[in-house]
C-alpha cells in the first residue's frame, strides 16, 4: 500500500509538471512573412523585411511569451523598380534610417501577455531597433500553426528622424510620416 502511495504521488506530481510547462514553438521563417508601409505627404511605399528567428512560448494552449530577430539586411521596397529600388533600399539601409551596416538586425521580445479571448493576445513587448529600446503594444491573433498582426511604430523613438515633420519645419511635401506599419504573419 505504501509503493502504491508513493507511485500515485509521483505521478499527480510528473502531470502537474507537465501542465505548467513552457513549450517553445519555433517560427518558420522561410515561411512567416513581414510587410512594411512607410506614408509620405506625396504618397506611400511599401516592402517587406525577413524575419530571421523567432519563438512562440506556449503554457498548454496559451501563449505566454515570444521572441524574434529581424535581419534588417532584407529591407525589400516591393513597389519600385530600377534604379528608384535601388536608391530607396539603399536610403532606408543607411544611416539616415536604420543603420544596417551596424545595426545588422532588430529584436522583439514579449513582455506581457493579457487574453483578450478568441485565439487574440494584447502583447506589450520591447522592440528594439539601431541598438535603442522601447515598449510597444500590439494586438496577436494566434492559430493552431500561425500567427499575425499588424502593428505601428514611431520610428523617431529609435532615432530615426530623417525627413520627420517633428523635428524639421521646412520640408513641405518631402515630409515623411514618423510612424511606419507592420504586418506580420508567422507560421510555426
């Protein structure tokens, strides 16, 4: 009587083990996609950017934390062509903007997680972009296999000022609106 004690007691403790643990799903990158939308006063570009890494955490069915790395080395303007992609896609690498060449990747991680219902998180998580962090707030629609949601970040928190209305007064229609948008779909 007292070994089958002993085995029950095991095991009640290895399944509520195994209730709370954190399982880490690995995104496919090669099959996640990012698009970007940057507005200007005179019109918009759009592109996409490659996700390099990421990991969804899961606690049962329920997403409790999440990270990713971009390689901001893929910045991709999709709605040119020629010579005008090619200056544009060299502009947004530079300096002036994300600073590729030593700024080679950006990061995500989750920081909070609130279930909003229906497969949908409110997620607060650090974004960091050209080696600066900040807190961003987003809305994650979460599948069995993906993920997605779109999301705005105000480039100018990450020193990225180039053309911004907010800091220069004398650029007329080359102002360049200070947040761009995300739209993000991870498979995993």
């Amino acid at each position: 009587m007292k070994n089958f004690k002993s085995i029950a007691l095991a095991l009640v403790a290895f399944v509520s083990f195994a209730t709370t643990a954190q399982t880490g799903k690995k995104v496919d990158a090669s099959k996640s996609t990012i698009n970007w939308v940057g507005k200007k006063v005179t019109g918009s570009h759009e592109g996409t950017i490659t996700l390099k890494e990421g990991t969804l955490i899961f606690k049962g069915k329920k997403l409790v934390g999440g990270n990713f790395t971009v390689d901001m080395s893929t910045i991709n303007t999709t709605d040119l062509d020629g010579k005008g992609k090619a200056n544009l896609d060299g502009h947004l690498k530079s300096d002036d903007f994300f600073g590729v060449e030593k700024f080679p990747t950006a990061t995500l991680v989750f920081k909070s997680i609130g279930e909003k219902g229906k497969g949908v998180y409110a997620v607060t998580a650090d974004l960091t972009i050209k080696g600066i962090t900040h807190p961003i707030k987003f809305d994650l629609t979460v599948g069995a296999s993906t993920a997605s949601t779109t999301l705005k970040v105000d480039r100018t928190k990450y020193d990225i000022k180039y053309g911004s209305g907010s800091f220069f007064s004398d650029l007329g229609d080359k102002t360049i609106n200070d947040e761009f948008e995300l739209t993000v779909k991870l498979a995993f």
